[in-house]
C-alpha cells in the first residue's frame, strides 16, 4: 500500500483525510498492524485508483 500511496504522491496524513480515519489508522494498516474492514479496503482503493486485488494481494512467484 505504501508504494501505491506514494506513487499517487499522498502522505500517510492526505490518504487518512481522503478515506475519513486518523493517520495512525493508515501507518497500521502498512505496518499489516491492523486489519483494515472491508469498507475502508474500498475507500482506500477507490482514493489509490486501484482495485482489491492490486492492493491486497501479491503474486507467489
């Protein structure tokens, strides 16, 4: 998630503001500290451009 952030040129503070949830919120979610609900996934998706998928889940090689 944070490459994706970053990439979109967001603070951990601009994405938190942009899906409603407190900066610290976002730094767990990173940290894979938190589990974030479903709804929040979207938000999050919905604010990175990107879908569940692409956010969540990484290829096995």
């Amino acid at each position: 998630m944070k490459t994706l952030r970053l990439s979109k040129k967001y603070s951990q503070l601009e994405l938190a503001k942009i899906v409603g949830v407190s900066r610290q919120t976002i730094v767990s979610v990173e940290n894979g500290d938190y589990n974030p609900t479903l709804d929040l996934c979207i938000k999050i998706c919905k604010a990175l451009e990107v879908t569940l998928n692409d956010l969540f889940w990484r290829e096995e090689n």
